[in-house]
C-alpha cells in the first residue's frame, strides 16, 4: 500500500491567488486590462471580500498587477526589470547578512562587466559613444558631490549593457548596481578617487570607440578590480 498522501486544505486566499493567476498566465487577461471588481469576483467564486484582497495583494507582489486606491487593479506587463525588482529587497538582505555574498556579487559584476564592455566595442554606434561622453561630461561635473558622482558612474555602466540592445543584460545591470550601491564607502571623494574613475571611463570609451574588444575589456577588468575596495559591508547603514 502506498505512503499516505493526505490532502491539505487550502487557503481560499491561496485558492483565488492560483486561479487569478492562471487567467493571467493562459493569456485570457493582457497587460493593461483591468482585473474584474472585488464585487464581480466574490459572486464568481463564491468567497468574501478579504480572501480576494489577499489575492490581489499576493498578485501584486510578484509584479503580476498594479493596485490603485479607487481603481481596479491592472495586469502589468512583465519584463526583466520587474522582475528583479521582485527580489530587491531579497538581494539586499542577503548582502547585508554575509561579507561573502558580496565578494561574489562583485566577481559577478566583473565577470559580466567584461563580456558586456567586449559586445560594446563590437556593437557601439557613433550615438551610443555620444551617450557615453555626455554621461562622462556629467560625471566630471559633480566631483565632490558623491551621490551625483556615483548615480553618473551608474549610468556609464549601465549605458555600456545597454548598447547590447539586449534588456535582460540591461535590467541584470541595473540591479548588481543598485545592490552595490547600497555598500559604497566615501572612500570615492577622497583627494584622487574621482580622477582615478575618471580616466578610466575615458580609457574605456576610447576602447570602444576604436572597436577593440581586447582593450576595452582589459581596461574594464583593470577599472573594476581597482574600484572593488570602495565596495564594503562597513559601510552599510544599520
């Protein structure tokens, strides 16, 4: 006789969560149509009103819809950012636990960094060396004021994904930025740091600009190993 198996009852929540779900997924409801009323939904499984909100909140928070105060709920449309908005605050809690798990995320970042920077210099179109000088001119233009110095060194590296034309590499970009940023010492603003970061980026987009992925990405792994130690869980705020 076989092991029993007995059936757990679930929660109407869990019930409607799986069935609102699926009329998303089977493509019954598009991106941008609105989900059926609390009203229409109760009458149509036969539940109360708080099972259904905790459905819709659940759909929600896997970015499947949007909740506006007084309206109804719309499907989103799902893409590579959203989805690893999703797990944002997953990945920052992970960082925060283990000096570790960010050492890894930085030898991930240069592991990425490289293939993407060498696609770069294959791939860049004069516009996206344009792209890449105005957001270097930006750069220099806020030495001293950190904040605005790092959010322009985010953007540099994120624009270099992007000439990929590929928004799964995009999106993966922004996020190991994002994680990172959240560890980035003052280290940067001391007397050298800015310049040092500076003429990187310029040697780098020099590399691109002459199509030579060799260079571009021995220039990238050489900025990047620098520029590891400003990354520091000491520098995380409780």
């Amino acid at each position: 006789m076989a092991v029993s198996e007995p059936i757990v009852r679930r929660k109407l929540s869990d019930e409607v969560f799986a069935r609102l779900k699926r009329l998303i997924t089977s493509g019954e409801l598009q991106p941008g149509d609105e989900m059926p009323s609390e009203r229409e939904l109760m009458e149509r499984f036969g539940v109360g009103r708080p099972a259904i909100r905790e459905a819709m909140q659940a759909l929600a928070n896997m970015g499947l819809v949007a909740i506006s105060h007084g309206e109804r709920a719309k499907v989103l449309q799902l893409s590579a950012r959203s989805i690893f908005r999703q797990v944002d605050t997953a990945a920052k809690i992970m960082l925060a636990s283990s000096k570790d798990s960010l050492e890894h995320l930085k030898s991930a970042r240069i592991f990425f960094e490289r293939g993407m920077v060498r696609e770069a210099a294959e791939k860049a179109t004069e516009e996206d060396i344009d792209r890449l000088k105005d957001i270097l001119a930006e750069q220099r233009s806020q030495r001293g004021n950190s904040d605005a110095f790092i959010g322009a060194d985010m953007r540099f590296h994120n624009a270099i994904a992007d000439i990929s034309g590929n928004p799964i590499y995009a999106a993966v970009s922004e996020a190991m930025l994002s994680w990172l940023k959240e560890y980035h010492t003052e280290m940067l603003i001391w007397t050298g740091k800015e310049k040092y970061t500076l003429d990187e980026h310029e040697e780098i987009i020099g590399h691109i600009a002459a199509h030579n992925p060799e260079k571009a990405e021995a220039a990238m792994i050489k900025h990047l190993e620098r520029s590891r130690a400003l990354y520091t869980l000491a520098a995380n705020p409780s």
